[in-house]
C-alpha cells in the first residue's frame, strides 16, 4: 500500500459507523492469536479535550499464548474491521485513542477480504500503566457497550454480536447504567428492543464469567 495511507484494525466502537468520519469504508476481518478484555483505564483529564470528562474502563486486546496450532480453524480469533485512511489523519485518530500504543501487526496474522492491499495492521493496544478491571472509580459505560454492540450487530449479525460477548473477558467489571444521560462522546440512540436485547446478551455474560 501507498506510503500516503494507513489501515488499522477497529475491535470496538470504531466497527459501529457512526464512530468514524464520513465516507470511510471498513471491511470485516479476523484476528487471531488475541483476546479482547475490559481492561483499559483512563482518567477524566487523560480524555481529549474536546470531549465530555469521565473516569471510565474500555475494551483493550492482550496477546494470548502461544497454542501450538497450526490450523486456522483451531486457533482463538476476535472479529473486527480494517479501515484505510490517509496517513494525515492518524494523528487524530491517535488522540481519540488516549492511553493507548499503536503497534503495527503483520496482515497474516488476519483473516482480510480477498486482495486487501495492505502488508501491516495497524492496532491500538493499552499502555501497561493505563491496564487495570473495571471498578467503582473506573466503570464501564453502558452508553459505549450499546454502541460497540450495535455495531458488532451492524456488521456481523446477532450472532456475531454474541461472539464478541463470548469472546471477551472481564464482563464482570462495574457497568454504570448512564443510558439516560450518557457519557461516552459517540452514544448512539437504540431502539428498545435493541436495548432489551443487549441488556440480555450482557447480563448472561456476567452471570458466566
């Protein structure tokens, strides 16, 4: 790929369109060797300052062990989109990904759309002082687990929303139910039905993990 553009992977709210820009397109793809976890913190004043203040806990990826497996198939994976921008838009996108790295992953490591021109994914991943459970201090927002879920949703179907709750740890964290006055900057609005849905889907997460 051209030197003028970039492509990372998104495995949480940026799968839900109405997170990016206008006129960005994503494509599905597949991780493997990786685990998403509820297990990145970042204070009020950490946030860009353009946005709302919150203390708060959000998703992150940890690399797994080493398997041993060789096939595809046998091997743990999490499900994301691969997104191409122009390389002067990176630096916004790193200020929205406060207290995160940028590593740059190999594209054989993902299952990519056929002909997908790009050697390296880029991948926000969380910095080791910035890692910590969900708590009282540090909650996960329900306004931003509607809108990963619905983009999740969006993009892979119910099923695909439940491999992402399957898929990820750290479900049992403190969740803040600020549906009615949401805190997370990009909170989409749902229907009620799709609320029911994803407060069903998460409570029999927390009840198995």
């Amino acid at each position: 790929m051209s030197g003028e553009f970039v492509t990372y992977f998104g495995f949480g709210s940026l799968v839900n369109r109405a997170t990016r820009p206008a006129g960005e397109e994503a494509h599905p793809a597949r991780l493997y060797g990786w685990q998403r976890v509820w297990g990145h913190r970042v204070l009020s004043a950490q946030q860009p300052s353009d946005e709302p203040p919150r203390s708060c806990c959000s998703l992150t990826v940890q690399k797994l062990p080493e398997t041993g497996f060789t096939m595809r198939e046998n091997s743990p994976f999490i499900e994301g989109v691969v997104v191409t921008i122009p390389v002067s838009e990176l630096p916004a996108l790193d200020r929205r990904e406060a207290g995160y790295d940028r590593h740059v992953l190999s594209a054989s490591d993902f299952d990519l759309p056929s002909g997908f021109p790009s050697d390296e994914i880029h991948m926000y991943v969380s910095r080791p002082d910035h890692r910590g459970d969900a708590t009282d201090q540090f909650p996960i927002l329900q306004s931003y687990v509607d809108c990963v879920l619905a983009g999740y949703c969006d993009v892979f179907s119910h099923d695909g929303m439940q491999r992402f709750v399957d898929s990820t740890a750290g479900w049992r964290g403190v969740i803040e139910n600020e549906r009615h006055d949401p805190k997370y900057p990009r909170a989409v609005k749902l229907p009620d039905n799709q609320l029911e849905t994803i407060d069903h889907v998460v409570a029999l997460a927390r009840a198995s993990s």
